[in-house]
C-alpha cells in the first residue's frame, strides 16, 4: 500500500495597497508533529505566521528561521522590505522550550508582547471583566466570567489571565491531584529529617526526593531526570551533588528502585543498578512490585488523604516541575483512535514524563504499605475499657 502525501493548502490573493499591486501567495501547513518539519525545508518566504505556538516543535520554528527572508531574493528586489516570523500562544509551563527562548534568555531577536488579563479583581475579591483584555470588542461581556466559573486557580491563569501555567487535557492518570491542594512553589525541607528517594532506571534515569513529615505528610522536594546517561554517572554527578547543595542539613535515609533494577546485566556482567545504588553508600531496596496498578493506587492513597487539615500529599512546583506536569499535562492515558465512544490504552503514555511518575509510585508504593501495617496494626490493639468515673453497681 502506497502512502500518498497531502498537497498543501495554499491561497492567492491580489490587491492593491495604494503604492501599486500585490500578488499574495499563503501556505497552510500543519506543524504539530516532528516529521511535518520536513514540508518547510525547501520553502522560499517572504513571512510567516505560527498559530499556537506551544503546541509546534521547537525544531519548527529553527526551520522557519531559515526560510523567512528569501522572498523576493535581493536580486530581484533591491529596496528592504519586512521579514520575520508572528506567532500567538497561550501561556506554556515554565519548563517548556518558549519559556525559556523568549522569557529567561531575551535573544536580540525575540521579542514577547503580553496581553492584558481577561479578568480582573474587583473591591469583593470577585473576578470581573477586563474592558482592555485582548479582543474585548468581538467577545460577550461574560467570555471570562464564565469561562473562570468552576475551574482551578492554574487553569485560570492559563486562559483568563495570561499567566505561565500548565493546564492538563485528556484522561489523566490521578484525576483526585488537585494542583491548588497538592502543589505549592517551593516545599523547605524538615532539618535533621531522613531523605527519601525513589529511582526509576533505563537511558532515561529519574529520582524523586522526599520527606516524610511527624504527622505522616508525604512531602515531595525535589527531581532528577536524566537523558541518555548512565545510572552511575546520573548519581555521581547529578543526583548527589544535587542532594548535598539542596539539603545540607539532611542525610538520605532509603531508597526504593524499580524491582527491574535487581537483575544483573548478562552482556557485560556488571553488577546490577540497585547494587551500584548501593555501592555509592545509598542503601536501596526493590520496590515490592513493579504492577502498574499497585503503583498507582499507592499514589492516590496519599491523594484522597487528609492530615490535621491538610493533604498528606504535597509537592515543590520549583524543586518538582517535571513532575508536576505530569500530575496536571503530561501522565496521562493515551485516546484509542476509534469511532463512537471515547477508549484508552490501559498503561499511561510513555514519555518524559512517565519516568518520575514511575519513580514516585516506587516511593510511594513502600510508605502506603509501610501507613497502611501501621493503622492495621494500631486497630488491632486491644481496647481498655476501664472508667474510673463509671462504678457499677
């Protein structure tokens, strides 16, 4: 079966803008996927013109650098003319490539136009509309009143107020994490207080770091993700200079690793990851099983927890960021394209990150089993019932 490629979209356009004729030619072409970078290679533009930006590979726009500016060549037109790239966007996460192009490192370049907030507080701590929002004119009166009504405080950022933020579409993984309840910037760590790790192995190595609270708070304080290195090097160099800088005052108390981890390697026959763990003096344990739906459940055992008031889960958005995408955006259950009825595969989808979700489940999967023997156990006790108030007669 022969695949056939479909023609591009294209559009023509005379008119004229007082100064003579202009023959307009625009392109429509799809850029949501790596492959579609290879229909911009030979193209010779004048502009171009990006709609949703966040949702483009970066690879895309490098490309388009390169095809902006060559039409009409200097040969034929010697008078300077308007060249360069537009594109719109809703706000991305902060870990997210455009964040970091056109907000950390200010390339000459770039430059980034922010448009006013939809809505706006009023003297009753009330959202209202903002008269000077982006397309106020063409929009009711209640566009973000009403598009604000019943939704998170990060979701409200996003689309209301034009604030960065990470708003999750799709089937999530744990649609009990609630990121005003669960997430919060930056998490201290309890001096003195054991650490403990949860480890993920493979070319993509994850580590989450934590802490357990007196009160039994899972406290979720920092990631390590690794891309294409070794699980020696990741920790050597990574994972516990990290840990010394970030927590001085603090030792690593365990570390529970992906029970795939115990094997040796039978090519090289080198000792296997959880014993390099435990030869760099991080004493490690497999997890108890590496069943996706004993993971999961561990995870939202903390989930559905409250503790004196306040959730027996929480993170660091600043010391957990790929994480947190994954809890809000990115661990999710991928759509089987099929007609009628919404389906899903039944594992979560496989990408960057999945693999610090594998690690907290590891994490999470030894201290609910570790909770759950202890509330057994304290139920389990006998009960005294002696009042010395009450006297029988």
């Amino acid at each position: 079966m022969r695949k056939r490629q479909k023609p591009i979209m294209t559009y023509e356009h005379s008119f004229n803008d007082g100064h003579g004729i202009v023959e307009l030619e625009l392109l429509f072409i799809a850029l949501d996927r790596p492959e579609d970078v290879r229909k911009i290679k030979s193209l010779e533009l004048t502009g171009c013109y990006i709609n949703e930006l966040s949702e483009v590979p970066k690879a895309a726009l490098a490309h388009m650098k390169g095809r902006v500016n060559r039409y009409p060549s200097k040969a034929f037109c010697q008078e300077p003319y308007w060249s360069g790239i537009i594109a719109d966007t809703n706000p991305c996460p902060t870990n997210h490539w455009i964040y970091e192009d056109f907000e950390e490192h200010h390339h000459d370049n770039h430059i980034l136009f922010k448009q006013p907030p939809g809505l706006l507080k009023n003297e009753d701590n009330k959202w209202i509309r903002n008269p000077n929002a982006d397309n106020a004119s063409h929009l009711p009166d209640d566009y973000y009143v009403k598009l604000s009504q019943g939704q998170s405080q990060e979701f409200i950022n996003v689309f209301c107020l034009g604030i960065w933020g990470t708003v999750g579409f799709g089937k999530s993984v744990y649609p009990e994490f609630n990121s005003d309840l669960h997430a919060v910037e930056d998490i201290e760590a309890i001096q003195g207080e054991p650490l403990f790790l949860g480890v993920d192995f493979g070319l993509t190595p994850a580590c989450i770091v934590g802490q357990v609270s007196a009160r039994g708070q899972v406290r979720l304080l920092k990631e390590f993700v690794g891309i294409d290195v070794g699980l020696r090097t990741f920790f050597e160099s990574i994972v516990i200079p990290g840990i010394q800088k970030a927590f001085p005052y603090c030792q690593i108390g365990s570390c529970v690793a992906d029970p795939s981890g115990a094997a040796r390697d039978q090519i090289l026959d080198e000792m296997s990851c959880i014993s390099e763990l435990n030869s760099l003096g991080i004493k490690t344990e497999a997890a108890r099983t590496n069943m996706l739906e004993p993971r999961i459940a561990s995870v939202r055992y903390f989930l559905n927890r409250m503790i004196d008031g306040k959730p027996a889960f929480v993170l660091s958005k600043k010391g957990c960021p790929v994480l947190y995408n994954a809890f809000v955006k990115e661990y999710v259950y991928k759509r089987i394209a099929v007609a009628g009825e919404e389906r899903y595969k039944e594992a979560p989808d496989k990408n960057m990150a999945s693999h610090i979700s594998d690690a907290t489940q590891y994490l999470c999967l030894s201290l609910s089993s570790d909770n759950i023997l202890i509330e057994k156990q304290a139920n389990n006790q006998s009960v005294n019932m002696f009042n010395p108030v009450m006297r029988i007669f």
